[in-house]
C-alpha cells in the first residue's frame, strides 16, 4: 500500500552544507511547496484510515538505512501539529539518531533524552523539548547507550508509552531499519500502527519484501509503505504542475 510519493529534487528544497537538496523540515519551510502537500496528503490518509483514537502511536521504520525515513517522521510531524492534533516525536533510533539534528536542537543530542530516562529515575517531562513548530514536542535519543534494545523494551519504556498517549494525540516513534537491527521488531507492540518508509527507484523491492515477512512473523501489522524520493513531477506531470500553479497563485 503506498500513501504518497515524496520528491527531493522538485523546485523548493533548500541545499545543505554539501549543496544537495534537502526535504527536511519542507512541511513548515515551504508549506506551499508540492513535497509539503505530499505530506498533507500522507497525514490525511492516516486520519482516515481508522475510526478517531483508535490509532494515536505509529512507529516508522525502513528496510534499509537512508531511505529518508527521519525527514518524513519530521515533516509528518509538523502536518500532524498543523492540524491542531498535540504531537510528540520520539527519536527512539538509539544507534544513528537525527530528529534533534532536523530540530537543530543544540549539540544534536538533545540533551537527557529518551536514552536517559530509560537508564534513570527522572520524570518524562524533563526529557520533553518543545520545537519551534506549536503543537509539537520532541523526545531526542540522548546519548547513545550500549543495550539499545533493552532499553526500548523495558518497562520504564512502557510507562513512557503510557505518559505519552495521556498527554498526546499523536506519538511518532523515528526507529532504526528492520533489516539491520531488531529494535522496531521489539518495539512493535507498543505501537497502533507500523508504517514503512522506502525510497522510490533505491530500496530493492525485495528488501520492502522481506521487511514485511519480518512483521508478519512477529505479527505486527503493517499499515502502509510511504515511498520516498519519487519525482512527482515526472510521475504525474500534469497533476504536479497544476497544484504548484495553484498554491502559486492562491
């Protein structure tokens, strides 16, 4: 199932420090942008795919390292707290972290973060870091430990699940790739919805393949595949054209 294709190379990206484009955080910096009503269309989709409260944590994994899957938990994110729903990111990738990097949170750790309170006594509340996007909080990984895995499946996890789903509509957990680690196979349970993000011409379809053999066998559904890094212009010329035209103009 595919929610959406989401472009890197239309007009409206910004370049990073090696002058390639960059989708990160498009959804707030270009709302106008066509990558942004991607995401709109992809946060509509997920509203209505269930009946309302049903799902409120979805947890993002890839197959593959690099498919892009940090940018659209971040930009869904900001779709998500555009539509006035209180929403928290959880960057429990606790090996190669980068939602506080996107937030350009200060020494890109975050500070405490998840990692901490999970090692810790402190309260959930002292690991919460408000972003500059109203409605939506973060939860950074914090320092990268040396039992990820146990962290994410300890009970001091499953409280903060349940902090969260009091305080929030939505809780977006950024996870690491299913074919490289186990950790989103663990943290599956927790979550209402698992959502698979792929690049478009880049991720084998055999890795989308066997990523879902991998949810099946643990018996996690497998909400949808966002595909990634699909030139929506060249895929469907017309519509594109049309809709920056629009925006453009409106």
């Amino acid at each position: 199932v595919g929610f959406g294709g989401l472009n890197m190379d239309v007009n409206g990206t910004n370049n990073n420090e090696n002058g390639q484009r960059t989708i990160e955080l498009v959804a707030s910096r270009e709302p106008q942008s066509i990558q942004a009503e991607s995401y709109r269309s992809i946060r509509t989709t997920l509203l209505v795919s269930s009946p309302p409260g049903r799902i409120k944590t979805i947890l993002f994994t890839s197959p593959l390292a690099k498919e892009g899957k940090s940018s659209t938990v971040s930009n869904l994110g900001i779709t998500f707290a555009e539509a006035n729903k209180n929403v928290v990111i959880v960057d429990a990738d606790l090996r190669k972290p980068k939602q506080a990097k996107i937030f350009n949170m200060a020494g890109h750790d975050g500070g405490p973060g998840l990692s901490r309170f999970l090692s810790s006594n402190i309260e959930p509340a002292e690991v919460l870091r408000p972003t500059s996007i109203p409605h939506l909080q973060l939860i950074p990984s914090g320092p990268l430990p040396a039992n990820p895995i146990e962290l994410l499946t300890s009970e001091r996890m499953d409280s903060l699940v349940a902090y969260l789903k009091r305080s929030f509509d939505f809780i977006m957990f950024d996870t690491p790739p299913i074919l490289a680690v186990s950790d989103a196979l663990a943290m599956g349970p927790m979550a209402d919805a698992i959502v698979l993000v792929a690049r478009g011409g880049r991720t084998p379809v055999q890795a989308i393949k066997q990523a879902k053999q991998k949810l099946d066998a643990h018996k996690l559904k497998c909400l949808g595949v966002i595909v990634n890094g699909v030139d929506l212009i060249e895929q469907d010329g017309y519509y594109a054209r049309q809709y920056y035209h629009y925006a453009k103009d409106a």
